[in-house]
C-alpha cells in the first residue's frame, strides 16, 4: 500500500483498531496526528511509494534494579512511549534513515565490518543489528525511512534499545516474514550496543521493549534468559504508574554508571565467580574483611543489594501473580531503598547542591507514604522516578513533583501489550 493510502485510512479511522492497541482509546487522536505526520514527512523525504509503519517501546524497570549485568532477574515492562518509523523497502543494501533530531548517514549493509570511526553513533547501531541478524543466518536489506520518538531519552527508558529492537523488527519483517523471534532480535540490539556501539549494557533494555508486556526475566543461563508474562495492569488496582523526569543531565556520569558493574564484577572475583549471580549472601558476608580491604566499603554495599535484589524481582513477580499488591508495594519500596542505602545509585559522588532524584523520592514519601509504592527508574544518578499513585493521590502526587521539576515533568505510562512490531 503506498503511504499516502495509509494517511487516507488512518483519516477514515480504518486503523483505529491497531492504534487503540498500542496506545489506548484516550491517546487515539493524539496518535492519529502523529502517524500522519511521520508518513507526510516521509513521503516529503523519500517521495509516495508503497510503504509499512513499525514500532517499538521504550521500557519500564519494575525490579532488579542494576541487576541484569551481573546475570540476575529484573521485572519490566513495554510502556505506550515508543520509536515509530514509515519504511519504504529498497533493493541497494543501502539504509537511509531520517529522525527527529539526529543526523544519519546512509549506511551501505554491503559492509558489516566494525568501524571504530563509527563508535557510539547512530550508524553504527544499524551497522551492528544488520550484523547481528547475518551472523545468525537471517536476511538483511535496503529501506528508506523517517522515523520519530516520544521515549524520553535518558530517562531509563531505553530509547536506544528501542532503535535497535525497532531495526531489528523492520529487518525481520521486510526480509525475513517476521521469522526473527523477539527474543533474537533483542539479542542483536544488545550485540550491536556492545559491539558495534561499543557500550557496555545489559540486555533487560531491549528484552523489555522486543517482548512487551509486563515480563519477569532470569538471565542466569546468559544465552537461554526464562522469559514469563506476568498478568499485571495497574489500572485493575485503581492505580497509575507515573515516572517523573527530573530533569537532570546525564552528562559526566559514565563513570559512574561502568563503576556499578565493575565493583560488582570484583566482588564476584574474590567470591570465585564471575558475576555475583553465582553467589550467594552467605559467601559475600564470610569474605566481608577481605572485600572491605580490596575493593572498599561501596563494592560491598553494592554487591549485598545485588544479593537480595535479585531475589526481590522473584519475589515481585510472584506477587503480581499472586494479586497480593500490597506485598507488591512493599517489595518496590524496599528495592528503592535499597538502591539509595546499598547501590548508592541516587545522587552523583560530591553532588551537594544538585540532588534531583532524593530531591524527587523525597516528595514521593512525603505524598504516598506506604500508599503505592515508589523509586529510582533505571540506572540512577539522574534520570526518572518511578511511582504506583492510587489514582485519589494522582493529582496531589503530579502537582508535588511538578512544582519542583516543572510542568510536563510527569508522565502516566500505560503497559503496551505488544513489542516491537508492524503497526500498519
């Protein structure tokens, strides 16, 4: 179908049905605009040719906060803020993408070769996931595309995983009839990160964004991970998942955050292992001198909430299965206070006039008390809060974060049911 059919079906509501899917029969309008817009710029960009939209969702990390590197089990969730593309396939090898805000080069897939010059640029994630779908025997070609986002970029979110999930799905279904399991398409988001993006990460990111849904995560047997929805909508308890952008830059904290897996790396070292998944609270507490010793007090610390975080993320999802929310709650607080007291992820060595993130736990505490539940969202430092507001409390709750970060801040997120996928 070309594109300028797809705005002329999207108009006659004749894709409501797909969009109401995504993102809600309240967020219809508002996506219809969107869509039609991402295609009129496409089609102004590349010109009316026969055409397809695809989509992947930014994430939200529910537990295991900072645990999935060291091979532990997280809880998260695909969100209704996604990265939505107009694809218009070609025969050159060649991939030309436009995007709001960025400059991209036309990447020729002929090479899949790394290229250092391409460190920690857009081309080289596209380089990377071509890559990645190859080595595993899958096809890759050509396309033209615009695409846009309203994942909030450092916001623990993920929005470049949601990139990679959302190039991986397009290859999968251009050239591979959508034989690409999600899971091996999340796989090759992070193999592109690490490899050709050359940053180190975990793979909840894009785990999250290519299953969808509300799913628990054990990447003990790093190349098999157990992947299990859970049943889970706040809106059935009368509650509202709010993240809150604190509105802080992530700039200069890269060490900060390579510093969290590396002491947590170290600590697994002296216990024998490599990661602290093979460990237990029994072996960190016999080694506490000779830890304290070689690697200081903050690796410890860090590694103990590992111990009990990852159990935590079991214990979270059991509850949501279980439909004991208040169990729930309680978990999520402890996970937030843990990541303050042991992960010490909250405010950046040194920062004393600037500490947005307790700044926004605080007024969290303040509003909900043991009402919902609230913490730090993804990797800390800066970034977002993550709250579940009964919905009496939601605007108090949105009113006090707002007057300190400003309005716009606060966003009610809906669990996105489907991952990265063709949308139309």
């Amino acid at each position: 179908m070309k594109l300028s059919e797809l705005i002329t079906e999207i108009k006659e509501g004749r894709k409501d049905e797909a969009l109401i899917e995504l993102y809600g029969a309240e967020d219809l309008a508002a996506q219809q605009e969107r869509y039609i817009s991402v295609i009129q710029k496409t089609i102004d960009l590349f010109s009316d040719q026969e055409g397809c939209i695809f989509s992947a969702p930014g994430r939200t990390e529910v537990g295991g906060n900072h645990t999935d590197h060291q091979l532990g089990r997280v809880l998260a969730a695909g969100i209704n803020l996604d990265t939505i593309a107009a694809v218009i396939p070609t025969d050159d090898n060649k991939i030309r993408l436009a995007s709001r805000g960025f400059s991209i080069k036309p990447v020729d897939i002929s090479d899949l070769s790394i290229d250092i010059n391409e460190k920690n640029t857009t081309e080289s994630l596209i380089r990377g996931v071509c890559a990645g779908l190859n080595e595993r025997g899958y096809k890759v070609g050509g396309f033209m595309a615009y695409s846009e986002s309203d994942v909030i970029a450092g916001g623990g979110m993920s929005s470049s995983a949601a990139f990679e999930v959302l190039l991986g799905t397009i290859e999968s279904g251009l050239y591979n009839n959508f034989a690409v399991s999600a899971e091996d398409i999340a796989k090759i988001g992070q193999y592109a990160e690490n490899v050709y993006f050359m940053k180190a990460s975990g793979l909840m990111d894009q785990m999250a964004s290519s299953v969808g849904s509300f799913v628990a995560i054990d990447f003990f047997d790093k190349d098999n991970p157990v992947i299990e929805k859970v049943d889970f909508n706040p809106a059935d308890y009368n509650v509202d998942l709010i993240l809150t952008d604190v509105r802080a830059s992530h700039a200069d904290l890269s060490d900060e955050y390579s510093a969290i897996p590396t002491e947590m790396k170290g600590v697994a070292k002296i216990l024998g292992e490599t990661v602290l998944s093979r460990c237990t609270v029994d072996q960190l507490m016999a080694n506490v001198a000779k830890i304290r010793e070689n690697l200081g007090d903050r690796a410890f610390l860090r590694a103990y909430h590992f111990l009990k975080e990852t159990v935590r993320a079991r214990e979270e999802a059991e509850a949501l299965r279980e439909k004991d929310i208040n169990r729930f709650f309680r978990l999520v607080r402890e996970s937030g206070q843990s990541s303050w007291m042991y992960l010490q992820n909250i405010c950046p060595p040194g920062s004393r006039k600037e500490q947005p993130v307790a700044v926004g736990l605080m007024l969290s505490d303040a509003v909900l008390g043991e009402e919902g539940a609230y913490r730090v969202h993804g990797g800390g430092f800066a970034g977002t809060i993550q709250a579940f507001v009964p919905k009496e409390k939601t605007e108090a709750y949105i009113k006090a974060m707002e007057s300190a970060f400003g309005e716009g801040a606060c966003y009610i997120l809906r669990i996105r049911s489907k991952g990265g996928t063709q949308v139309m």
